[in-house]
C-alpha cells in the first residue's frame, strides 16, 4: 500500500519513516517543501492527487503554541486551510486521510481523562485552529480518522526529553512545573499504531479518537523518570524541583490537565499505546546510545529497560 504523509521532518513524520522502512507491504511517501506547502493549497493538492496513495497521514501543522498567539493568519493558514486542502485531495481520490490533533482543544480546566465526545473549549489560538482544522476535515470527507495525542517526545527534533537531558549536563538543580497533568507520548508508538490503522480495512472505524501513552504523571515526574534512566545509563542527571504554572508564566495557558481517555481507540482497533516509562526508557536509551551525549560506560550498559 502507498502511505502518503504530510511533512518531511518534525517528530512523527520522522517516526514514520523509521518505522515504515522495514515493511514490506508499505511503500511510505513523505512529500514537504517545495511540491508541499501548507500555505499554498492548489499546488498541495496537485502534489498530494499526483502521488495517487491509497491513504493520506495529515501530520503536517504550525505546533509552535507560543508563537501562534502572534501569528494567527499563520496558524489559521496552516493548521485549518492547509488540512482542508489534504482533506479535499483524500476526497478527491476517495481515499481515507489520517489527521493528527491536540489535547489543546481542551481548556484542560476538568481533572479528569477527557473523552471524544467532552465539551472542548481551548484556550490557546493553537488549540482554536487545531479544533477548526479537526472540524474542517471531518466535513469534508467522511473517510476521517482524527486522533488526538499529547505531550510527544521522540529521538528528533526538539522536546521534552531531548530538552532535560541537555540542561542536565550543565545544572545541578531543574525546576519543573508540577501541576500539569498529561500522558507523555512516544511518536515511535504513534507511528507504529498509526501503520497498524492505515492498512486495515476503515469501514465502521472512521471517526474521532484519543491516542496517547498509557498511564498518567505531571512535567516533574516526567522529568525525574527520564533523568533516573538518563543516571543509570551513565548518562547526564540533575535533581528536579518543584515549581506551580505560576512560577513559569508563558505566552500561551498551557492546560493544567492534558489527559486523555483511550478507551474508544482500543475498542475499535485492539491495541493501546505501551505505558509511558518504558517508552521514555526506550528513547533515552537511544539518545544515549546514539553518543548524543558522552559514551556509556561498558559496565553500565546493562542497566535499565529496553
């Protein structure tokens, strides 16, 4: 089958690629500048239709949530505009698109896992234009699979994991929020689970669906899981301090609780992401294996999970 997704870089579309490589009934297309642009529909479309895939990965969109409350023509331009244009292709060739969303369409005000059919009201311009992007797509194919995810790491790019790990070789102390709630997610799960979906039959499975690491922590226990598998993999490691949202005021709220229920997505498909320490564990491994950061001792290598 031909996989087309949007993109050529960023976490998930690298991970796709990774993951897609080794299968044989996936040939993986990732189109990107210059034949792919958000910004210039009619020539996307023609990119997306020419390459004729039997479906369409929509992981392409402007993430830089701070950055969106100064430049919304541009989110808009991308994150509602650009979907509904890979949308109108995947119509156009009568294909199913897969398109990727945020916990952002929540206000994150609720403690508890938010489910597909919760009341959304994001607080963020980033999280209105996802929420629009979502909505676009859905009316203009009903051949949809929208999944929303949260908190995302992986071995490329920027994010969390990379970000702890760096500031750990130069600071003893990291002060970390710890009234945020959420399931990190590894981008290698996502990608994997999102091949799995791409070549099964789509009939009765079309629709919108929460897809995230299996489990629950806040940004300080994240921090202090990846920097104890950082220690004990002989890898850089600091102490983590507590501090509120308060204390570390940015552009845009980020949601107190980024939770979300995945039960509807392992009913219809009959699989849930893997818990989220053991993906981290896995992630750091590599960066550190990868010589990202100085070589492990010999002796050490045997520590820690796969």
């Amino acid at each position: 089958m031909k996989v087309l997704v949007t993109g050529t870089s960023g976490q998930l579309v690298s991970s796709l690629i990774e993951r897609a490589a080794p299968l044989r009934d996936v040939k993986l297309i990732a189109i990107g500048r210059p034949e792919f642009d958000l910004t210039q529909p009619i020539p996307m479309r023609e990119a997306i239709v020419a390459a004729r895939p039997g479906v369409i990965i929509s992981a392409a969109a402007y993430t830089a949530v701070d950055r969106a409350e100064d430049e919304p023509a541009l989110a808009h331009a991308v994150n509602v505009v650009g979907a509904a244009c890979v949308a109108e292709a995947a119509a156009k060739l009568g294909v199913p698109v897969i398109h990727l969303s945020t916990d952002y369409v929540f206000s994150g005000d609720d403690r508890r896992p938010r489910r597909e059919d919760d009341e959304t009201r994001p607080r963020t311009f980033y999280g209105a234009t996802k929420l629009e992007g979502e909505r676009t797509v859905a009316s203009i194919t009903p051949h949809h699979i929208i999944l929303r995810t949260s908190w995302v790491y992986s071995p490329f790019g920027n994010n969390f994991v990379k970000t702890m790990l760096r500031l750990a070789e130069s600071r003893d102390t990291l002060t970390v929020v710890s009234d945020q709630y959420g399931s990190p997610t590894s981008a290698l799960d996502l990608a994997t689970a999102i091949l799995e979906i791409a070549t099964q039959p789509h009939k009765d499975r079309f629709g919108l669906y929460h897809l995230a690491g299996t489990g629950e922590t806040n940004w300080s226990g994240f921090a202090r899981h990846i920097l104890a598998v950082s220690r004990a993999n002989g890898g850089p490691s600091a102490s983590v301090r507590d501090i509120a949202s308060a204390d570390y005021p940015t552009r845009a709220r980020r949601p107190q609780d980024s939770r979300l229920c995945t039960d509807k997505f392992e009913k219809t498909f009959g699989r849930r992401l893997p818990a989220w320490q053991t993906s981290v564990e896995t992630v750091v491994r590599r960066l550190l294996y990868a010589g990202q950061w100085p070589q492990i001792p010999e002796s050490r290598q045997a520590m820690g999970s796969e």
